[in-house]
C-alpha cells in the first residue's frame, strides 16, 4: 500500500492525509486549516473524515484492483460499487453543507479549510472515475468551482501534474 507522504525538512517523513493534514495546521499556525471555533473545527473535521475514512477507502486502486481481480467483477460492476460510494459521500457532504448556518463561500466559512482540502480530491475523483454529475449536489459544486479558483487547487489537480497523462 502507498500512502501520501510528506517530507519537510526535519525528522521522519510523515504518513496519511488527514494526519499530514494535522501536521501542517500545527506547524505553520500563521495559515489555519481548522477554524479557532471549537464547535466549528469538529465540523470541519466531521466533513472531512465522510470522505477521507467513509468514502475514499473504498474507491482507491487497491480495492479496484481487488474488485477486479481477486472478485472477478466486471467493469459494470466496479463501476456500481465507485458510483455507490463516492455518490453517497457526496449527498451526506451536500447535506452537512446545505443545513449548517456556517457554510460560507467554502465548507465552513469564507476561507478554504481541511474540510475543502478533502472534497476538492473527492470531486475530482468522482468527475474522472465516472463522470460525476454535481447537478444533485449545489452546494458541493459551488464550492468546489470556488476552491477551483484558488491556485493551490487548481495546481494540485491530476491533469496538473508532471506525470499527468496527455488527453488529446
């Protein structure tokens, strides 16, 4: 298994994505991921964990491989089992956002946050393992086009990337 990893300088390269995420709030506190609010801040990670530990296991190469292979389980079948899991975690989001009086221009609030940093990946994976239509989710899209007009997103998309293949 490949986890994320970071490497910033001092000490052991750090693991996992929520966990990198921690460390970056504490490292550099002049830029908050975590609002200063107690009760927001446990809503922001609320968000954050429906994609990163209920919907993103299930959808990674690993477990697509494993669908694949060792389940024999054809295309059309994966693709249920992706639409499944990314769509549900995309309606508990919208719902979570839609309701709560602290959803600003991004998941809580006017300035992007952990919870943003975590749907953006979750959007993107939705849009290119299956073409995800956010039609159904309002709020997650506005969001998402918001945070896709930060550099930092935009940059980090996978078609952005060095190793990106080529679409013609």
């Amino acid at each position: 298994m490949v986890l994320p990893t970071l490497i910033d300088g001092e000490g052991p390269p750090l693991g996992q994505s929520l966990a990198i995420l921690e460390y970056l709030e504490e490292q550099y506190p002049e830029r908050p991921l975590l609002p200063k609010d107690v009760h927001a801040r446990a809503h922001v990670r609320a968000l954050a964990q429906v994609v990163a530990v209920d919907a993103h296991p299930f959808v990674t190469p690993r477990v697509r491989k494993y669908l694949e292979q060792k389940l024999s389980l054809d295309d059309e079948m994966r693709m249920q089992w992706l639409r499944h899991w990314l769509d549900a975690a995309t309606r508990t989001i919208e719902d979570m956002l839609s309701r709560d009086p602290r959803t600003g221009r991004f998941c809580c609030g006017d300035v992007p946050t952990l919870a943003d940093i975590c749907l953006v990946p979750h959007v993107v994976s939705a849009r290119m393992l299956y073409g995800c239509d956010l039609e159904p989710y309002p709020t997650v899209r506005r969001i998402f086009e918001a945070c896709m007009q930060i550099d930092a997103f935009a940059l980090a998309h996978p078609l952005q990337q060095a190793d990106a293949p080529k679409l013609d």
